[in-house]
C-alpha cells in the first residue's frame, strides 16, 4: 500500500523540463517523502555517478549519506542526456528552516552540484541551479524567497553574485553586510550547517562572510588549490575570491540573497533555447494563459 501511495505521488512530483535538443532536466521534489527504497536508491546511484567522476574523493553528507531524511528536505534536479541516457550532473537543493526569534525564514540552500566532466563548460551548472530555484519559487510561499550558498569555487560565487537579487557578498559591489543577510548567515551556520558538509570546528568570520576551515564535515573531497577551483568569467570575481579566501585551510563563502520572478525571466532569455522557452516556462508553472472569458 505505501508503495502504491508513493507511486501515485511520484508522478505529481517528478518535472521533466527539455533544456536542449540533447539534454532534458528532470526535477523531483523532496523524493525522500514519497519514493520506495529502490527508487530511492536508484536516485542516489545516478547522483553517485557523476560524482564519481566529478569528486576526487567520497561525499559522507547530505544525499551521499545513507538516509533518507537529506532527501526529505531537497529538490533534486538531474540532467540527463536523452541519447545515451547518462546522467550528465545534478543539483541537491535543501530549503532550510532558518528560525531569527520568533520568526521562521524559509531560505533555499543552492546545495550541492557537480556536473559529469564529460558536460562541464557548457554551462549545465547554471541550468540546473536556474530550474531548481524557480520550480522552488512556486513550491515555497515567500515572496521572494531567500537563498544561501556556500562555495569556494569562483564559477560559483561570481554565478549567484550575479544572477540572484540583493546578494551579499558579491565580488561587484563592496558593502557593510545588511542585518538581515548577517542574522541569517549566522543562524544557518550556527544551525544548519550539517547541510552542507560543515563540521563542528569551522568558524564563521562575520566580516566577510566567511567559513573558515569548511571542509570538515564529511564534504572533505571538495576542497580545492586557488587554481584547481573553476573560474569565473569575469576576472575581477577570480581576484576577489583568491583574495578573501585561504584555500590551504579551506574557506568558504556564504552567501545569502534573493529571488523573485525577475531572476526568472532574466534566465530564460539568458539560458534556454528559444524555441524550448514556452514550453519551459509552462512546465515550470511561470506564467498561465489568462482564465477565459464567460
Ligand atoms: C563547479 C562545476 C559544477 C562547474 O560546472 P560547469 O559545467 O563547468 O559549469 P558551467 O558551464 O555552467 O559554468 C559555470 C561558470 O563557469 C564559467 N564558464 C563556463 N564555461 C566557460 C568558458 N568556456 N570560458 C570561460 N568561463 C566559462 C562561467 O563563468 C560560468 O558561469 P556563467 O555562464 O553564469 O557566466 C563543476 O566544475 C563540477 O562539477 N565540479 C566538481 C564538483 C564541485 O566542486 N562542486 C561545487 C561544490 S560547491
């Protein structure tokens, strides 16, 4: 009987998005709560896959540990290749309950992602963060919705710098932290930290939003040099980063912003074919067609 009743839930809660004429990107929604254990396992098998390839080393948190509570809390989006079939990268997205006194924020933590060498460069890393957080916009009740991402790695930092709204800290722009970004940071750091791979240790500089000796809870294998980090496309991101942060102990940024429907819309012109666009759009319940007229 449960199986039946995860079955039937599945189908609800599985979107599949075309991205390309080779690529389509399937999105699962917290599958912790309603896929069997051999679905389940499959699913972490393909995640597995491609960081196999992508990691050089094993994962112990999050989806990589044997629970099933990491996948309770997180939208997972897979990129699949439709020819062969390979899983060409992922993303495991958490939506943390992040309480600041008697409020509770919803922030969606842009998680882990790795994409298949075989596909890096062609910009999936994007595509996959993009789809996740817009098929969360719907699926969380805020207006806009907070996001947090914890990174060394420029091809990161200087992608959430740009792409979401209100963003701190950014390589563009040298500011005080606003209050609210540092009671978040400080909150998910303090609390919530097992989420990303962050052991007891590490310490959090408040001044530049900085994780300091990141790499220690069960993430280890991501730590990188400076120059085995991915860059970024602007120059000036790969300078910042390379300055804030002492790769040899494992920094991390944190960063905390904002998405709304400009992010969306700035994406889809930015990101998806054209032709594919208004399929897209709907699938990802963007925009309706107005209610007809009686
Ligand atoms: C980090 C990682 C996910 C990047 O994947 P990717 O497929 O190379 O990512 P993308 O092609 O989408 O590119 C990301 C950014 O790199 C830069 N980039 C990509 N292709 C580029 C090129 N040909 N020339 C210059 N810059 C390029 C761009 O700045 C791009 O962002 P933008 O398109 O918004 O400008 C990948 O290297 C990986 O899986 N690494 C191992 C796992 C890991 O470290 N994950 C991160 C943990 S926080």
């Amino acid at each position: 009987m449960i199986a039946l009743v995860r079955g039937a839930l599945s189908r609800e809660r599985v979107v599949r998005v075309r991205l390309s004429e080779t690529i389509e990107a399937i999105i699962y929604d917290r599958p912790g709560v309603w896929m069997s254990d051999t679905e389940l396992a499959e699913l972490r098998a393909q995640l597995r896959t491609v960081a196999d390839a992508a990691i050089p080393g094993p994962l112990d948190y999050g989806v990589f540990s044997a629970q099933r509570a990491p996948f309770e809390n997180r939208l997972v989006v897979i990129g699949r290749h439709l020819g062969s079939g390979d899983i060409t990268g992922f993303n495991a997205m958490p939506t943390l309950s992040v309480k600041l006194g008697p409020r509770t924020v919803n922030v969606l933590h842009l998680g882990l992602v790795a994409i298949h060498p075989a596909y890096q460069r062609q910009g999936m890393q994007g595509l996959l963060y993009g789809l996740g957080g817009f098929s969360a916009l719907h699926r969380i009740p805020d207006d806009p919705v907070w996001i947090s991402n914890v990174t060394e790695v420029p091809a990161i930092f200087g992608a959430v710098s740009d792409h979401f709204v209100d963003v701190y800290p950014s390589y563009r722009h040298a500011r005080e932290a606003p209050p609210e970004h540092l009671d978040l940071a400080r909150a998910i750091v303090a609390h919530h930290r097992h989420e990303f791979g962050v052991g007891a240790e590490a310490t959090f500089d408040e001044q530049r939003f900085v994780i300091q000796g990141s790499y220690t809870g069960g993430s280890d294998a991501l730590k990188k040099t400076a120059d085995q980090a991915p860059r970024y496309r602007d120059p000036a991101c790969n300078e910042y980063c390379r300055a804030q942060l002492d790769y040899g102990r494992g920094d991390d940024f944190i960063q905390l912003g904002k998405m709304d429907r400009s992010v969306i819309t700035n994406f889809l012109e930015r990101r998806i074919p054209a032709p594919f666009r208004p399929q897209a759009a709907r699938q990802m319940k963007l925009w309706q067609y107005p209610a007809r007229k009686t």
